[in-house]
C-alpha cells in the first residue's frame, strides 16, 4: 500500500530554537544528529510542530530527558519559539488509515523505534515527498494516546526542504518564553 499524501495548509507551524541560531529555517542540524526521525545525514528535514502545545511537549521532553525544569536554565538559555509560514503536500502520519497506509502499527508513534522512521523517511524523501506530517512522539511520552481531531493538537511536521515547493518562511521569533508554560 502507498502512503498516503495531504496538502499541509495551516499556518503558522512553530520550530522550537536555541536563541542563539541566527537562522531558524537552516535545517542542517538536522543532518549532524544521530538521533534523527524522519531524514539521515544524507538530507535535511526542517523540524516543526503544529501547535504551540506540541512544541511545548517537544521542549519539555528534551528537558525530561536532560533531567531539567524550564527554570532551570537561565532566561537566555531558555528555547524560544519560531513561527514559520510553510505550506506542501505532506506523507500523512496522523490519522488511523494514514499511519497504517505508510506501513507502520495502528499505535504509532508507540513501539516505532527511529530507524524504522527513518527509513521510511528516506525512501519518502526518495519518492519526492515534501515532507512528513506525523503524530508527536513527544506527547506520546507525556501520556498522549488518543489521536483523533484537528491534527494541530498532536502533529509534528518534517519539511524535507530539498522536496519542498514552497520555502519555509520565517513569519517571527517569540522571544518570551509563556508558551512553555502554557500548553495552547
């Protein structure tokens, strides 16, 4: 069965970001990490959310991992939140019918390791997909387990922007930190 597809057109999608990275858009980082989830070294993916509460979830697991609380860091290590116009025909990783057509459980994100992931990244990005619209991983973690709805309210998105019609356009940069503590 081939993955199915969907015109991803809601804006702003958000892209959580050191303060320091004078490009928000560059996707190369991407390329550099192993820990990686839908690209390999060999392309880069412009990670995103679909809502401020999924990037709020993204955040807060990279803390949970690190062992750390938001008030931990000092204000200007906090991650602050890009806002990114972008819109594209997306491999559909969010509903039931989509998350099964691109040959992953019923349960996904749960018990999908990376390198599956990754791998179907790579031969999507092959096929010309311009990017990955998929349920978080990150809220899955926090106890997230029903996948129904708006898409915003669960969904990350993986910009394959070599794929990419459009570019990302970079609409702001939030440089107060509420959207970690308030999930929206």
């Amino acid at each position: 069965m081939r993955a199915r597809r969907f015109d991803h057109g809601h804006v702003p999608v958000y892209r959580v970001v050191r303060q320091d990275w004078s490009d928000p858009l560059d996707a190369s980082f991407s390329q550099r990490t192993p820990d990686r989830r839908w690209n390999t070294e060999d392309f880069p993916a412009l990670y995103c959310c679909c809502s401020t509460r999924v990037a709020r979830a993204v955040a807060l697991d990279v803390f949970r991992v690190a062992g750390l609380e938001p008030e931990d860091l000092q204000p200007p290590a906090r991650p602050r939140l890009a806002e990114i116009d972008w819109r594209g025909q997306v491999v559909d990783v969010v509903t039931e019918g989509g998350v099964v057509a691109a040959g992953f459980p019923a349960e996904y994100p749960r018990t999908v390791d990376r390198v599956a992931t990754r791998s179907a990244g790579a031969r999507w990005h092959a096929e010309d997909a311009e990017g990955v619209c998929a349920r978080s991983a990150s809220l899955e973690r926090a106890g997230v387990s029903r996948w129904s709805g708006d898409h915003r309210h669960y969904a990350e998105l993986a910009i394959f922007v070599q794929n990419a019609k459009a570019s990302a356009v970079l609409r702001s940069r939030r440089e107060d930190d509420r959207w970690l503590r308030t999930a929206s």
